[in-house]
C-alpha cells in the first residue's frame, strides 16, 4: 500500500507541473506576447497591438500608483508602470463623456437641467433646475471646470437617462480599445465598478484629441459660459495647471477624489511631436506629468517611414492590364526611436506579386512595409493596390500597339 501511495503523489506533483506549463503556455498564447530578438521593443499582439520601447520602464522617477508616457500618433509606449492595474479614474472619466456628447450630441441644441442634475455632488457649474443652455456650453463648462452637474444634464438630454448614457460610454471605449475599462457614471465620483486603467485613458484620450473641438476646449485656459437668451453668464478655468507652466502643454483633464487621489491625463506638443501622459494616485500630478512628457521630448524621435497617400513602390503584374502598378501603405507607418539610435532604425519592403492573378480589386493586399530596429521587424502595415487590374487580352495587346 506504501509503495502504491509513494507512486500517487508522484503522478500527482508531475500532473501539477503539467497544469503549470499548460496555464503558463495559455497565457502566452492569449497575451500573445512577442519579443524581437535583439531589437529590445516589446510587440504585444492584442487589441490594439502594443508596442513597447526599450527599457520602458527605466524612465524619470515616478511615485504615482499607474502611469503611462505614449507618443499620440503611433500609441507606443515610452513609459510604463501598472499602466493595466483597474483604477478610480475620478474626473478624467469625462474625457469619454466629452468623446460621445460630440459624436452622439448636437452642440446647437438646448439642454434643460433637471432637478437630478443640478443636485449632483462634487465640483460644479452651479447649475439650477430649471436652467437651460446650448449643450455646447454645457460641454465646455463641463471640460474646463470639470462640472459633474453638467455631465449628467448631458447625460440626460442626449440619452434620457445618465444610465443609457454610460452604456454609449462603455460601448465606445471598447471601439477606441479600451478592454480594461467599466464606467457606472458620467462625472467619476465614487461608484461599484467604475474603473479605468493608466493605458486605457491614454487610448481614450489619443482617440479624443482627433476630434478639433475637444482638442480646442482642453487646451483652453479660460472661457466664459453663457446661458441661454444671455440670462447669466459665469468664466470657467481650466483645472489643468500645466497650461500656464509647461511648454507645449494643449491638454487635457485633472481628476480628484478620495479614492482615486489625485489623477492627471496631460498632453504636450512640441516640434510636431505630440505626448500623452497619465499618472493616477500621485502625490504630485504636476511635476510627475511634466516630468515624463519631458522624458519623451528629450529622449523619442518621431520617424515617418511611410505615408498612407504616398506610393512605396511599383509592382509588375506579368498578366495584367496594367502591368504595373504603384502599392500604398493601408496607413502612416511611424517609429519612435531613442535619440542617438537612429541610424539602428530601416525601412523594409516585402512583396508577393505572385498572389496577383487578375482581374484584381482595389484595396488588395500584396504585401507590407515594415519597420525594423536592430534587424529585427518591429511594425508593418500593409501594403495595397488601388487601382482595378483586368486580365490582359488580345484587345488590350492591340490597343497598344495602335498607341
């Protein structure tokens, strides 16, 4: 019985191992993490694809509990720490409530505060039931002085209920992909499950500043509201200090609660290149925000390697008509690269004309550009042709040779 019972546990500790390996294998699989050898970039194949520069984690010296450092156009991230650890978001919730009121809203309509509204909590625009004023207004006041009475006046106008409201919410942050975030309110005052993550704002907020109006409201230092017909008016400030004291700084949104502590989504461009920086729980959002927008400036080139309107090369299509036709990249195909590491930097090629048999469709895929550091590919985008390719005939052979 001994010798039976001897060999049973060592089943049982080989089986273990095996769940071990197989969980760590799974987890590989489903990260899909992937590490160019030699290149130090770290590619994570997900939703969105994540790229990592090196040694991302060794920037300025960073208290706050999550922050990230991405550059705007191309998402990669310079900086990283527990940029995926679930966060109170606080008031940076409303650069979302901003995104859907502008996609989903009429900024000419008229906004009638309910009782509900004007009662909320927390900062704001001193709303009284009643008060009506061009969802514009509302929207700016909202932004600038942060007004959680005018975010769920928003809320209601535009969807019914602030319910509703935070589903369009929810929805749209895993359009943008933002996979690691639950919102239960419009304004980020305490609430079950309301949740964001340093990473996730930082997608939030790239996809927010490619619309004008909400770059044009969260650079702005200070702006009078007005209700409508003129029945009063009152200036609001921009809560975001770094307008005043950072060069370059055109955004975007502060957050303050108990929970979440002090909060920062900050943005800065200089030299065309832009940065998005988000510290959570910090103990000084201004200096650590300044601090890695500064670290991206100083120490990140941006790169165009390749432009969506522009050809990369020309393909020869033996059997088609034409027989040779210029490919585009899908879209801009951009690197960040450390300062002084430029030249470790290449532009790639890859084509497969053999794929081609005509007739072809515009927007074909025949290949991909792609970026390579050290030797190793980091980036591709690909490759397409936009033009219709007949196959070649007699007809065709004949008109010419009649040219």
């Amino acid at each position: 019985m001994r010798t039976i019972y001897y060999l049973s546990k060592r089943r049982l500790i080989l089986i273990l191992v095996a769940l071990v390996l197989l969980i760590s294998l799974v987890k590989g699989i489903y990260f899909g993490r992937y590490l160019p050898a030699g290149s130090d970039y770290k590619k994570i194949e997900s939703y969105p694809t994540l790229i990592y520069l090196p040694e991302y984690t060794s920037g300025p010296p960073i208290e706050a509990s999550a922050a990230v450092l991405v550059e705007a156009v191309s998402g990669m991230i310079l900086y990283a720490k527990n940029e995926h650890s679930r966060r109170a978001p606080a008031s940076t919730t409303k650069i979302l409530t901003a995104v859907v009121t502008l996609e989903v809203g009429d900024l000419r309509e008229v906004v009638t505060v309910s009782r509900q509204a004007a009662a909320t909590g927390g900062s704001s625009l001193w709303l009284k039931t009643g008060d009506r004023m061009l969802l514009s207004e509302l929207l700016k006041g909202t932004l600038l002085r942060s007004g959680n009475d005018g975010c769920v006046a928003i809320a209601q106008h535009i969807a019914g209920t602030e319910k509703a409201f935070v589903e369009l919410m929810n929805r749209k942050a895993k359009e943008i992909g933002a996979l690691n975030t639950n919102f239960r309110n419009t304004h980020g005052l305490r609430a079950p499950s309301h949740y964001t993550t340093a990473f996730d704002l930082a997608q939030i907020t790239r996809y927010a500043m490619h619309n004008p109006e909400f770059a044009k409201i969260v650079s702005t230092k200070e702006e009078m509201i007005e209700w409508h017909e003129g029945k009063r008016t009152a200036v609001v400030r921009n809560t975001n200090k770094l307008l005043w004291s950072f060069a370059g700084a055109d955004g975007v949104k502060t957050g303050t609660t108990n929970e979440a502590g002090h909060c920062l989504v900050a943005s800065a461009t200089r030299d065309g290149r832009k940065f998005i920086a988000v510290v959570l729980n910090s103990p000084n959002r201004w200096s650590e925000a300044s601090r890695l927008l500064e670290y991206g400036f100083n120490h990140f080139s941006l790169h165009l390697l390749a432009k969506a309107d522009q050809p990369v090369t020309q393909i020869r299509i033996p059997t088609g008509y034409p027989a040779q036709v210029q490919v585009y990249p899908r879209e801009n195909l951009m690197a960040v690269l450390p300062v002084g590491k430029e030249g470790f930097a290449q532009r790639t090629v890859s084509l497969d004309p053999q794929i081609i048999v005509p007739p072809v469709r515009p927007g074909t895929v025949v290949g991909k550009v792609s970026f390579c550091y050290k030797g190793e590919e980091v980036d591709a985008v690909d490759l397409l042709i936009l033009d219709w390719i007949e196959k070649d005939t007699w007809w065709h052979r004949l008109w010419r040779r009649a040219r």
